[in-house]
C-alpha cells in the first residue's frame, strides 16, 4: 500500500472492510494447521524439530528424556517390528509377491466379470463384461480371470469368447450360451488358405499366426478343471472351444453337450497338455489337428450317452508327438480316429469301454500322401 488510509469519518471505506476480511481468512488457515501439528505447552520452550530424513527412515516417532522430539525401534519380532519389515523394500518377499509390485498392481492383474457388471444368474446376458475383462486382461499382459464360484455361478453368453494369451481361468462356474447366441468366427484353413465359419462358445486365434507354419503365436493359456462349458446342445455352438496357434497351453476345464466337438486343437498348437473332462458330445469328446505338436492328454476323460459321439478323439492331418496315455474313454461308436500322417505318437494305459465300433481306426492314406506312424500302443 503505497499510501495511508484516509480518515473518511464513522463510515469506513469499502477496501478498508475487504482487507480486514483477507487477514482474518489468514489467521483462521494458520489455526487449521496448528490444529493437526503436534504442539508443546508455550512455557516448556522445546524444540520440536525433527531428526533428518535418513535418521527417522523406517523408524517410529518417539521422545527422549526431556521430552524432545527423537526417533526408535520396535522390540524384535513384535507386531510393531512385522509392520516395519513390511513396510520395507523387501517387504513384499514376505508374502511371496512380486517384490517390484504394489498390492494395487496384484490386484490388477486378478479380475472378476462381476466387477465389470456381469451379473452370473444364469439368465443376464454377461458376454461384454467377460470380453472385456479378457480384453483387459490382454492390455496388461495377461492375468487372472476369476469366474468365481458358487453352485448358482453360471454366466450367459450371446457371443464366443475370445480369449488372450497369458491368461488363466479359474472359478467353480459355468459358461452356457444365450437362447440367441450367435456365432461368426472364422479360421484360415490349412491348405487352401480359405476362412471357415465355426460356432464356439470360446475360441484362441491370434489373427496373424495361426495359418503360418514358421510361426507359433503366443504363449500361455490355462484354464482350471473346475470351469465348466455348457452348450445345452444349442446349434450354433457345436464346438466347446478352438485353439489355434498358441503354445504352452493347459485346457483341464469340462465340456458338455455339444452338437459336435468339446475340445478342437486346431492348427499349429505346440506343447500344450489337457486332462478336460468331456461328457455327451455328439460327433467327438476331441479332436486334433491338423499340424499340431507335442500334444500330452494324460490324464484326459471323455464320457458318452448311449453310443453317443460317433468318435471319441479324432486325430486329423499332421500332429506329432501325441501321446494320450492314461486317458479314460467311454461309451462311444469308435473310440479313436487317426487319419493322415500322425506320429511319433503313444496310446499307454488308455481305458476303452463299451465301444460299439472300433476301438483304434488308423487311416494311414491322409490329405498329403503320406503313412500314420510310428504309433505305440
């Protein structure tokens, strides 16, 4: 203010009013912060200064014994001493989290459909919110997809599921299509090139991969027994799931009442395993290839109905290193179909029973001229 006030008599001036204002908003800032300080009584005269940074790092607030501000550290192993240890860098090691993430980060890399508005009442139309869960999930890098559990878990679909590398499944839930799903999925097709149309109610293809020979796509794809794929025998979704040019996968999930396959391993799938659990399709329980490699299905159950599927595994086209040890195949017309060139490949302790047909039919001719084989049983 370069000059004084007036004196302008009983009236004071408008600035004079509006300046009072401004210092009164001052102080009561002032007396908000002092309020959430600590404060000593005026006549003690301490210094309440803080030790340095380095000195109070990962140490508790304490006072020495002039009552002065000071830092100190817990008894060894009391809950005062746990909390700092994780609070510390390596704080994370404790709980066997990655030590470079943030619980927030872990959090983001576990994700339920419900969080995204599906609803799991077996009615509700929940496919925008699994896809885009998966979608997430695929912008991240992969993670966790937690159906949940519960005996009342089962999510409607009106679309196949397109699902992402890097990705498990897991839940106690079941997945079942819409009375109007629709599907319009298209693969390459091995020899000419061609798209074909399935239906599924969930697929793989990375749309760039799956029809190149000399490249095998992504990697990672894990899906837990207790996920369950329900068709209900709906037309346009005969297929479970199709996987194409993914490698190191893990399908253990169940498939039921499909029109034609629970389970296609399709083009250039490599060192994957499946021990699914396929009941009450009505073509086969799975099918192979082509041009799929090292294949393990130990452990693998197909379960028919009454002469019912017409196959239980179907072997088509170029796959090698197929070894279905262990696998438990029932009630079926013919329980495995080979055809073209096969091998190497292993059938060890598989259990056939009640086979109406043949049990192992090996057509050796193929698309490419060439025999099936070797093939151990």
């Amino acid at each position: 203010r370069t000059i004084d006030y007036q004196d302008q008599g009983a009236m004071p001036a408008a600035t004079v009013d509006d300046d009072h204002d401004a210092t009164v908003m001052m102080v009561q800032q002032v007396e908000a912060v002092q309020a959430s300080a600590l404060q000593y009584p005026v006549l003690e005269g301490i210094d309440g200064t803080l030790p340095d940074a380095a000195t109070r790092a990962l140490k508790f607030l304490a006072f020495d014994a002039l009552g002065r501000p000071t830092v100190g550290v817990p008894v060894a192993d009391s809950s005062a001493d746990v909390r700092l240890d994780l609070a510390a860098s390596t704080g994370t090691t404790l709980i066997g989290a990655n030590a470079h993430q943030t619980q927030d980060e872990v959090n983001k890399e576990r994700v339920s459909p419900k969080r995204i508005g599906a609803q799991g009442d077996n009615a509700t139309d929940d496919y925008a919110a699994i896809q885009a869960a998966i979608n997430y999930l695929r912008s991240i890098g992969g993670g966790i997809l937690d159906l949940g559990s519960g005996p009342n878990t089962n999510y409607r679909i009106s679309a196949p599921l397109r699902l992402t590398y890097n990705l498990k499944i897991v839940g106690s839930a079941r997945i079942l299509p819409t009375v109007g799903f629709s599907s319009s999925v298209s693969f390459p097709t091995y020899v000419t090139g061609v798209p074909q149309t399935y239906g599924c109610l969930a697929y793989f293809n990375d749309g760039t991969h799956a029809d190149d020979p000399n490249n095998f796509g992504y990697s990672g794809l894990d899906i837990d027994r207790t996920v369950i794929f329900d068709a209900q025998y709906h037309e346009n979704a005969p297929v479970g799931l199709i996987l194409e040019g993914i490698t190191n996968y893990r399908i253990d999930a169940q498939f039921t009442q499909f029109q034609s396959i629970g389970l296609w391993i399709k083009y250039y799938c490599w060192g994957g395993s499946s021990r699914a659990y396929v009941t009450n399709c009505r073509t086969a329980f799975l099918k192979l290839g082509p041009a799929s490699n090292g294949i393990n299905l130990n452990g693998f159950t197909g379960y028919g109905q009454a002469d019912t599927p017409t196959y239980g595994v179907i072997v088509d086209g170029d796959n090698n290193g197929v070894d279905l040890s262990g696998s438990f195949i029932e009630k079926t017309v013919n329980q495995i179909l080979w055809v073209g060139f096969s091998g190497p490949a292993t059938i060890s302790g598989v259990d056939f029973e009640v086979c109406s047909g043949i049990a192992i039919h090996v057509d050796g001719t193929g698309t490419v001229g060439r025999p099936a084989g070797p093939i151990t049983v």
